[in-house]
C-alpha cells in the first residue's frame, strides 16, 4: 500500500491566505474608522473650548468699548451699512476699538487682528496682548442695529459703523489633522456699555 503524504493543497493554501486577507482588512477598517472618530471627537472639544475662549474675550473688551475706531484701515465713520455681506456681515481682518480704562482713568485702544489664521488682540502699538486662537478661518462682525435700519438704500448709506451700539461677532473655526477636518462657529454679541 502506498503511503498517503501528509501537506496543504495549493487550494487549501489560497483559501487559508484569503480569508486571512479579508479578516486583517476588517479589522484594518475598523481600527481606522475609530481612530478617525476619536481624533474628530477631539478636535471638536479643542474648537469648543477656543470658541468659548473667544467669546468670553470678546463679549469682555467690547463692553467696555466705548467706540470702533477702525475696521480693516478704514475709519468705522467711512464704511457704512451697503458695505455688509448678503448675510449682513462684514468679513474683516482687524477691528480697532476704543475702551474706557477704569484704573488709569483714560480711554485704551485695543486691535483685534486676524494674520494668518491667528487671532490676537494687540495694544495701541500692535504688541500682542494674548492669542486667542490659531485656527480662524474668518472673522464677521455685524452690527447690532442693523435691523433697525430701514430696508432702503439711503438708510444704509447714511448709518454706519461708528454709531453702532454693539457688535455680533462671528468667528469661523477650522481645524485639519490627518483626515479629520473640523469646523466650528463662534457667535458672541456685545453692546458697548460705556459708549457715549
């Protein structure tokens, strides 16, 4: 009787390395798709806490504020109202305000500035003062009486930054790590409490 060798089929081998293919492939997608999750999940936190950051640094220097100064280069006196977006904002990189200092007794100006991604409030001299974010993708402001406007152009023309008695802030977030891409709103209204 001849003797039966013992071993693996070629057959056997394929289906062994198949279904070993396609069980590391699961677990390759499954172990992906967590790790993308969880780094969303932290991004989305990092973003929330800069938007309250934000928001608290906002609401805070703008109700002391007693006047806008500036509003990109301009004098807030020379952009009026026609210049908002269609959703009745205006995109801007740098807003100079004018605060009243309770200790030194005097008026204080502030600049928001928005370079690169980051936004700083500076003093007069453009010495930063603190950071609060690295990861703006645009900054809005809107002001708060624009509803009281009337609808005609002539109305918009005439009003303008300068007589504004607050601003709604609308700060967009935007954070990209590996192939998570995070967004995130910051809204913040302030009234300028010491305005004159």
């Amino acid at each position: 009787m001849a003797k039966k060798s013992t071993g693996f089929t070629i057959i056997e081998l394929i289906i062994t390395l198949a279904l070993t293919i396609l069980t590391l492939g699961v677990i390759y997608t499954f172990f992906f798709s967590s790790n993308k999750t969880i780094s969303t999940t932290e991004l989305s936190l990092e973003l929330q806490s800069e938007a309250e950051v934000i928001q608290k640094e906002l609401i805070e220097l703008s109700t002391q504020a007693t006047e806008i100064v500036l509003i990109n280069t301009s004098k807030s006196e020379s952009i009026n109202y026609k210049a908002l977006n269609t959703e009745g904002k205006l995109d801007i990189t740098s807003l100079q305000i004018k605060s009243y200092d309770d200790a030194s007794s005097s008026d204080v100006l502030y600049n928001l500035k928005l370079v690169n991604k980051e936004l700083k409030i500076q003093d007069k001299n453009g010495n930063d003062i603190k950071t609060l974010s690295k990861n703006v993708k645009a900054f809005k402001i809107r002001p708060l009486d624009i509803n009281m406007v009337g609808s005609s152009v002539l109305d918009k023309e005439k009003a303008n930054f300068k007589d504004s008695p607050g601003l709604e802030f609308t700060v967009d977030l935007e954070t990209v790590k590996g192939y998570s891409k995070v967004e995130y709103t910051a809204r913040a209204i302030a009234k300028f409490r010491n305005k004159e």
